[in-house]
C-alpha cells in the first residue's frame, strides 16, 4: 500500500482548509491529517452548512470539500467558497453536484468511483463474523495467540 506523504506545516494558517459536511469515519483520514490540513466542521456549531460558512467567515479560505451523497452541492453554495477547487463526494455517485457550475468555475469533481460495494459488505461481514478486527487489535496491543485464538471458539 503507498504510503501518503505531506509537508507538514509550520503556522496553523499555512495548512490548506477542507470543509467536511459530513462526520467522517475515523477509517476515512491518516492520522497525519488533521496535522496538515485544518478541517472545519460545521456539524459541531450546530448551524446549517450556508449559515455556518457566512457566521465564521469561513467560505473564501476552504480549497477542498468532502461531501457524501446527502450534500448539494449547488451554484449557491459555491458562491460561498471562491477557492474552492476540489469537491470529493465519499460516495460512487455524484448527482448533488453542479457539475456545470463546477466545470465553469474550474473546480475539480471526484468520487468513490467503481466502488466495489458488494465485495465490501461481504468483507466485512467475514471481517465481523470471524473476528478478524478484533484479534488485530489484540495483536496490536501485545496479547498471547491463545488469548486471540480464543474469540474463534
């Protein structure tokens, strides 16, 4: 598996902004993330995504936005973000983008792609019933084999 590597910043300003609209899994971002870039969060302030953006000032400093398939991403709400220049949909679809008004505006679209969704879910189902997480997580914090053998019997 490659292995990201990013230049880590020195001022809290330098790191590029990334509005997530949406509370991602812990799964979706490297540790190194929240040390190179600065994640706004607006479910935390309890405002709507276009309130919170006008209240904090936010919108003219974001340059990404992770978004799932629940987000609209519209001509209004782009408006609000003039550097915006990715959009990254967690999903396979990306039918709530403005794909036009991007395209005009220079803003790159990209997704969960050709996903492979049903491999997924049968993965994790083995992944759960089979209890491979959790004999890692034992591994991981130094227990014996029998102690790990033992959440297969």
């Amino acid at each position: 598996m490659a292995e990201l590597k990013l230049a880590t910043a020195t001022h809290d300003e330098d790191r590029p902004q990334i509005l997530l609209t949406v509370r991602p899994s812990p799964a979706l971002f490297p540790p190194l993330f929240p040390q190179k870039f600065r994640m706004l969060k607006p479910w935390e302030s309890g405002l709507p995504l276009h309130q919170f953006l006008t209240t904090h000032d936010a919108g003219p400093s974001v340059r990404a936005m992770i978004i799932n398939h629940a987000t609209a991403v519209n001509a209004e709400l782009l408006r609000l973000l003039p550097a915006l220049g990715l959009v990254l949909s967690t999903s396979t679809g990306v039918n709530q983008v403005d794909l036009a008004e991007c395209r005009r505006r220079g803003i790159s679209v990209a997704n969960a792609g050709s996903a492979y969704v049903a491999e997924m879910a049968v993965g994790l189902l083995i992944d759960v019933l089979r209890r491979v997480s959790a004999a890692d997580r034992l591994k991981e914090i130094g227990r014996s084999v029998e102690a790990i053998t033992t959440l297969f019997y």
